[in-house]
DNA sequence: CTCCTTAATGGGATTGATTCGCATTTGCAT
DNA sequence: ATGCAAATGCGAATCAATCCCATTAAGGAG
C-alpha cells in the first residue's frame, strides 16, 4: 500500500476530509527525522511548489495532534512547538543544548516504571515525553580542544 | 538554617543580589507543590501585598533557570510555560489530561537506561524531563459513572 | 554609616507564535 | 452533476514573553 494512500485511510478513520494539504504536510513530517516547527513546515512546503497558508498548516497540526496522529512535542526552546509524526514505535530524544541537535532515540523501559505509578495514584496513562538534555558527541569534542 | 538564609546562600553563590523579590518568588515557589506560570506567581505575590512587575518575575525565573535553581517545564497546554524549584530529588509528573491537575513523582528509574544511551550517542546527558499524561483517580471515576 | 558602582526593577511598548473571524473554496456523499 | 458541511486563505486579534530605558536599590569599600 502507498503512503498516500495510507494517509487517506488514517485520515477516513478519523472522519477527517482527506486534502491535498493534508497529504502534503504528513508527506513532509514523515520525511522529517526530526521534529519539525509551524513554520518549517510551511516553508518547506512553500519551496515545493505547495501554495498553503499559516492558518492551516496550523490548523492541520492541531486536528492530527488531536487525533494522534501526530504528536506536539516541546522542547522550552525560544518558545516554539515541534511536532512529529507518530511511527509504530514512539520516541524520545536527546537534545543538544549547544548546537540544538535533537537525536530521536525507540527505546523505551519505561513499561513496567508506568505500571507501578499507575497502582499507586489510580491514574491511566496514556502517553508520556522522556526528553534528555545535554551535550552530543561533536559539542563535546569541541569544548576539548579549547 | 531557615529558609530565607538558604535562599541568601544560594544566590550568593551564583553572583546573583539578594534581592527581596527573588527571595518572594523563591518562597513561593518553594510553598507550590505543583508547578507554577509566571502569571500565577506574579498573582500570588500582588496577593500577597507586594508590588512586582511581571517583567521582573520573567527575569527572576529566567535567571534561577540558567543558574539550576529552578527548571522550566513544559506541558504543551495552551502554550504556556511551568516553573518548579528543584529539590532535593528531582521529579517526574503525571498530568490529568482532563482536569489539568499534575502530580508530582520523586521516583526517577532511569539511570541505566541513561547511560547506556550516554555510550551508544557519545551523548553527555545533563538533564531530563519525564512527563506522563492520562486520566486521574477522580476523571476516572467520573467517567465510569456516565 | 555613607558613598559609589552596577545589578535589578517598573512599566510601557514590542515581538513573535498562535488563534480567530468570516468570506470563499473544496471534498465527498447522494 | 449537486448540495452541504468541512477546510482554507488572509488579515486581524490575542497572548505569553521580551525589550528598552529611566529609576531604584544591593552591597562592597572606606
């Protein structure tokens, strides 16, 4: 089955209109390795011919976020918000505060951790952020050789 | 050593004055046991009886989050940011996605797994934030009753 | 205790991301 | 092909956060 028509049936699922744009920003977040800004995804789009506006990149992002398809991810970074497509495994990240790379890391131990808490406070959970701040390998090796 | 000395102490220590104001925002910060938005803090001090403005409450919380006094956390709702003191364990939070109510978590399990991804990335980790969203006890129960 | 330097503050203006309102267009069921 | 509700565009509005600059106050030196 193609991506686009995979997209048409995540979006029918979800009694969503499957629109051009709609196709296009989850093309264009798919590709991404990272997580990815309002308004880089705007211009992306914008440099490939797609004529879109603001107002409903954001529109897009927060009916997806909604839906899960996608998920808002904020790193306290200049006050922005990222957002990511969900793979089947989610993920964490590790995040350079030097140079701003963001590492996305599958992993996650965290099943057995969320199970206890979950007993204890008679809370459900139903999804969790793990994000890791510090210095990545290159940003490391640069401060060295000072 | 009361706590006012502590505060003295810590901002001594970092180079930053003893300002009256900083020790206020510390002091209730100290007394929150959740985190706080800069406009609750500027509420909570104008409450009670001292004049701040909300510039300077940004740059109290901006300075004590440079000097890890405080951490800044983000809980992607309505785009505001959270600021809590650090103690003496840091802590995790459980965020009741339908009744806002946050609870904190002194357990942190994830030592191990840190490092094994400190040598897998030559990743330098510093900090991190685990955040968990679901429903609470009393949303729960709410829900079951309809 | 007083003086002096400089960090800290107040308050208003500004920025910048995100949201809103409303007229227009488009998806899609029939 | 038709009709209607959902989606979009674009400009205006909102709102947290930051900036500017004149004023105040912390705290070290004498």
């Amino acid at each position: 089955m193609g991506v686009k028509n995979r997209y048409s049936k995540m979006l029918k699922r979800e009694n969503l209109r499957n629109t051009s744009h709609r196709q296009s920003i989850l093309e264009v977040m798919e590709a991404s390795k990272e997580p990815v800004s309002a308004e880089t995804l705007y211009l992306t789009l914008r440099d490939k011919g797609i004529s879109i506006s603001m107002s409903t990149v954001y529109r897009a992002l927060d009916v997806l976020v909604e839906r899960n398809i996608i998920a808002k991810t904020d790193f306290t970074d200049n006050n922005r918000s990222l957002f990511e497509i969900k793979r089947e495994e989610h993920r964490h990240h590790l995040v350079c505060v030097k140079c701003k790379k963001i590492i996305p890391v599958t992993e996650c131990p965290f099943h057995e951790y969320a199970s206890a808490l979950e007993e204890r406070f008679g809370f459900s959970i139903t999804s969790h952020k793990l994000e890791m701040f510090g210095y990545c390998r290159k940003c490391n090796k640069d401060s060295d050789e000072k």
